[in-house]
C-alpha cells in the first residue's frame, strides 16, 4: 500500500506597500499552494518589504509552519532605494532559511522595475514563489 504523502504547511507574509499588487499576489499564491495540496497556516500583512524578514522570522520558529512565502513588489524611484531595500531582505531571508532549516520561497519583485512591471509579474512571482518552497521542502 502506498503511504500518504504529508500535506506541508505554509506560512505567506505579504506586503502592503504596493496592495493593489501584492493582494493579487497573495491571492494567486493561497490558490498555488491549495492547486500543490499544501495548507496556508498563516498570512502576516507587513507595511513594505522591509518588514517581511521580521514576519518570516515569526512564522519559521512556530512548529507548524514547514516554509514561507514572502511576497512584495519593490518599485524603482529616483534614487537606488529600490536596491538597496532588496539586498538587505533577500540578505535576511537567506540567512533566516539557514538558522531555521526551513525553506522561504521568494516572490518579491524588483529591484529596477516599474510598477507597471511589477503589475505584469505579479501571479508569476507568487506560482513560482509557492512552487519554490514546496519543492524545497520535498527534498
């Protein structure tokens, strides 16, 4: 008889700076996580992207949560801001995956893109990002 394989858990934190996307992604990775069988545990809404490492953190030392998913779009202005935002959370996010042992799937667009960029990517970044951390966990 073949045995059941485990349903994983996932936790999403999204950000609010740019809701009118990252609402549609938070959207598209809840129905990418139910299409793969995995549950969503948790959803932290954060300010903007900055805060999203903190909430991960959170959502990684609780024992049900298997992966995150971190979702933001990071918007060019005028200055390099946009980078320099981006490095730091996906620095923080790498080292969180490593303290925790469990995998965060990145959906966080940018740096260098224009909001009608980030608008276009939006379900893509969110599927990959969902796909990304079930994957991880598989292995």
């Amino acid at each position: 008889m073949a045995e059941k394989q485990r349903q994983f858990s996932l936790g999403i934190v999204v950000s609010q700076f740019n809701f009118e996307i990252t609402t549609i992604m938070a959207n598209e990775a809840a129905k990418e996580a139910k299409k793969l069988g995995a549950a969503v545990a948790a959803v932290i809404e954060v300010p903007g992207a900055y805060e999203i490492p903190f909430a991960a953190n959170r959502l990684l030392a609780r024992k049900d949560i298997d992966a995150v998913v971190a979702l933001g779009a990071v918007i060019k202005g005028e200055t390099k801001h946009d980078e320099v935002i981006t490095n730091a959370i996906c620095g923080q996010l790498l080292s969180l995956q490593m303290q925790h042992n469990k995998p965060i799937g990145l959906g966080i667009s940018g740096p260098g893109q224009t909001e009608e960029q980030a608008a276009a990517r939006a379900e893509d970044y969110a599927r990959r990002s969902v796909r990304a951390a079930v994957h991880m966990l598989k292995i």
